[in-house]
C-alpha cells in the first residue's frame, strides 16, 4: 500500500488499484478474460439477455459505487473501482 497515516492522494488509490491489477492474480482467480467471460454467461442467463465481459466490468464497478454510497471512506472500493474499469478498457481495447 502507498498509503501513509490516512493520507490518501488519488494518486494512492490509483498505484493501490494498479498494484491490485498487475499482480499475477491468474494463479488464484483465473485468466481475467476468461473469468470475466464466464460471470458474463452466468449473468447472461440469469438476465436473459447478452451479457459481455466488458459488461462485466462496468457492473462490478458499479457495484464498488453503490458500496460507496454507504461507505465512501473504505478506500478498497474506490481502489477496486479503478481496477474493475483499467480491466474493462483493456478488455474493451482488445476489441478494436
């Protein structure tokens, strides 16, 4: 963490998010994309419409800003907000 004493720049939330994001967690969840994917096809049949894993970014994101509504000094939302969408724009980058 880059945080020090409670100080928070958003620059620290966003080398938090950034360090979230690069690690290797594939050893623990999975690929990214192919973990998105599948939450896509699950939401996908639970919703009964076209759901893509670039959705699935935007929706867990927005799920990090509903818990700030109700915790906005819980910096791991907005960390994990910034994470949810710089995968979202890579996966949406990879489209083109």
């Amino acid at each position: 963490m880059t945080r020090k004493k409670n100080v928070v720049t958003r620059s620290s939330v966003l080398d938090n998010a950034k360090g979230y994001v690069t690690k290797d967690r594939a050893s623990q969840h999975g690929d990214m994309e192919d973990n998105f994917s599948t939450i896509a096809k699950y939401w996908a049949v639970h919703l009964g419409t076209e759901v893509t894993a670039v959705d699935v970014a935007v929706m867990m994101n927005l799920l990090k800003v509903a818990r700030i509504k109700s915790s906005p000094s819980n910096m791991d939302n907005w960390e994990d907000g910034c994470g949810y969408l710089a995968c979202g724009g890579e996966l949406a980058g990879r489209k083109k």
